[in-house]
C-alpha cells in the first residue's frame, strides 16, 4: 500500500462520521493527552502574561508576581511530559492517528516554541531586534516541525516504530533555554528584578544607531536564533 493510500484510509474514519462532535468522538486517549500538553503551553503564556501585569501592579507583593512566573516556566516542563507519554500510550495502543500526529506538532510549537519565546520576551529581550530574533526561532520551529511531519515515513525508525533520528534539533530541546530562563530568575537576572542585574545576562549590543533605539540586541536573543538555525539544520542529527 502506498503512502497516499494509507493516508486516504487514515482519513476514512473523519468523513465517514458527519456527527455532532464526530472530531471528539473520535479522539484517542494518545490525543488527549496531547492536548494536555498544548494546554501546559498555552497556560504558561497566560501565566507570563499575568505576571507582567502583577509586576506593574505596584500593590503586586512581589512573592505573587515571582510565583506566577516560576508558574510559567515550570508548565512547558509537565508539556514535556505529556508529549513523552502520548507516544508511549500510542504505540501501546497499536500505533497513533494522522490526527494525533498533527495535534503533537501544534501542541509542541505551542509549549516548546511560543512559550519560551513569550518567557523570554516576559523577562526582558524586547527590543525589535530582540523580538525578531524570537520570531525567527518560533518560525524555525514551526519549519522543523513541518518538515518532520512530512518526511517522518521516509527516516528510518526502530521496531516500535520510533525514529531512529532527527533531522535537526528537536523542538522540545527549547526545554534548555526554558531552564535557563529559570536559572536567571532565581538569581534575579531579568528586566524589573528587586535585585541583581535587573536585565537579562550578557547585556546589550549597539549595532546601529542611538541607545535605546532599533539598532539594540540583548546577546542572549541571539543564543534564540542560533537554536533556531539548529533546528531546521539538514546536516544535523540527533539520535
């Protein structure tokens, strides 16, 4: 059978169900919980989002605003977990759908692409060059999980059915630059921190211009760009 017509059968199952909730009717317990991690994704860029307004929040006790951004990086790290466990249980269940293939990649650039990056921007790189380095490592990440998605059948994969490798750095390796960002908030090193340097490490660079204008790039956004460049690297791969 080709791989067209695999996929034609794969999809038999959602036309020939024009029900009410047909789509959640047919869900498979892998599906849900890669849902779960979408959903640890998404709550940690409400939690960045709040802690920014309990920081601007002068009446905010402080031990409020710190936790709700402790919040934020912890979530992508449970996603991780229901990113591992969804490929268990689906291989556990005779093999995943077409479905929960495209869901695990959404999920994932929510958790280990978006999330980062609004955790990074949260904690200070938000000059335009900043935030277009942070756009360029979610686009990356965005490309490496397309590119996946459409090469999978063609990588070489082991017995049950995993690959053997990854082209690329997989986008969950954002996990890094998550427990980095973690690291600089216990030792107060990001913008409005009470104590330390009160702005990411590694400072700023001036590439053009005056101070303060769009020629400023903080040195850690571009560690964002060169993971991005890994990510959707050819030549690079990850066993």
């Amino acid at each position: 059978m080709s791989l067209s017509e695999e996929k034609k059968k794969a999809l038999q199952q959602y036309k020939n169900d024009d029900g009410h909730f047909s789509l959640v009717r047919n869900f498979r317990l892998a599906d849900l919980i890669t849902i779960m991690n979408g959903v640890c994704g998404t709550l940690s860029i409400f939690s960045s989002a709040r802690y920014l307004i309990l920081a601007s929040n002068l009446k905010t006790p402080p031990a409020e605003a710190i936790s709700t951004l402790y919040f934020a990086h912890l979530l992508p790290i449970l996603g991780f977990g229901f990113d591992a466990l969804d490929g268990k249980v689906a291989r556990w269940m005779g093999g995943g759908s077409m479905l929960g293939q495209e869901m695990d990649s959404l999920a994932d650039l929510v958790s280990f692409g978006v999330a980062p990056a609004t955790l990074a921007f949260t904690l200070g790189l938000r000059t335009p060059l900043d935030t277009l380095a942070l756009l360029l490592f979610v686009s990356c990440g965005l490309a490496r999980l397309a590119r996946f998605n459409a090469t999978v059948a063609l990588i070489p994969s082991d017995a049950s059915g995993k690959s053997k490798y990854f082209e690329g750095l997989p986008i969950p390796s954002s996990l890094f630059l998550t427990s980095m960002m973690a690291f600089w908030v216990k030792k107060d090193w990001y913008a409005g921190a009470q104590h330390g340097l009160s702005d990411v490490p590694f400072g700023k660079v001036l590439l053009w211009g005056d101070k303060g204008g769009y020629g400023e790039i903080h040195v850690a956004a571009a560690i964002f760009a060169i993971w991005g460049a890994m990510m959707v690297s050819k030549t690079l791969r990850v066993s």
